[in-house]
C-alpha cells in the first residue's frame, strides 16, 4: 500500500490479519506490515450500508436514494449516481475515501471487535 492512498480513519490489516484503524500517517513510512480489506457484503453491513430491492446493490441512508453502490462477483464496488458510473473500489480503505469525499463525513464501522483499533 501507498501512503497518499490512506487517511486518518481508514481501516485496514496489520500483519496477523487484526483490524487496524489508521491513526497517523507519515508519507516516508514502510507500509509493508498492513494490507488492504476487500470489500464483501459483510464489510457493507458494518459499514451501515443498506441492501436495495436489486441484488447486489447497497445504498447509504446519509446519501441520496439515487446513490447505490453495486458489488459486482469479482469483488469490486461500482458507484452510480443516477445510473452512471463514477468510480470503483476494492477495498474498504478505497470506500471509506470516496464516502468522504461525496458526503465530507466519515463512515462509521459498527461490529469492529479487535481492541487495536
């Protein structure tokens, strides 16, 4: 992982696969001992999303009903806003960011069990 891909908040793995909360970020810093979190249905559900009526589509009760996010069978969230696709994340960190940057507020994480958050 890059540095410039994390904020302050992000959640990713430490090297034993815990959950770990980003608390600061210097960018001349090794980043070998984290990993990205794919995103699956069950990080949505912790993240607060919601499932739409369409399959595989969750929506954000803090965003507009238009704004779903779509996973797709290889893993990847697409973004539409009113059926046209904005961008694409794999990863919880990526989602968190692009949350952020589309509302200017952090998602909140529920069910976050490891105490080194």
């Amino acid at each position: 992982m890059k540095a410039n891909e994390l904020r302050i908040g992000n959640y990713v793995y430490d090297n034993l696969g815990g959950v770990l909360k980003i608390k600061g970020i210097s960018l001349d810093s090794t980043l070998s001992h984290i990993k990205p979190i794919p995103l699956t249905e069950e990080w949505l559900v912790k993240l607060e999303f919601i499932e739409h009526m369409d399959k595989n589509v969750f929506i954000h009760p803090s965003l507009r009903y238009s704004d779903k996010f779509k996973l797709r069978e290889d893993g990847v969230i697409v973004f539409v806003s009113s059926e046209v696709y904005i961008s694409d994340c794999k990863y919880v960190h990526q989602l968190q960011n692009l949350y952020f940057a589309l509302s200017g507020k952090e998602l909140k994480c529920s069910e976050v069990t490891d105490g080194r958050k």
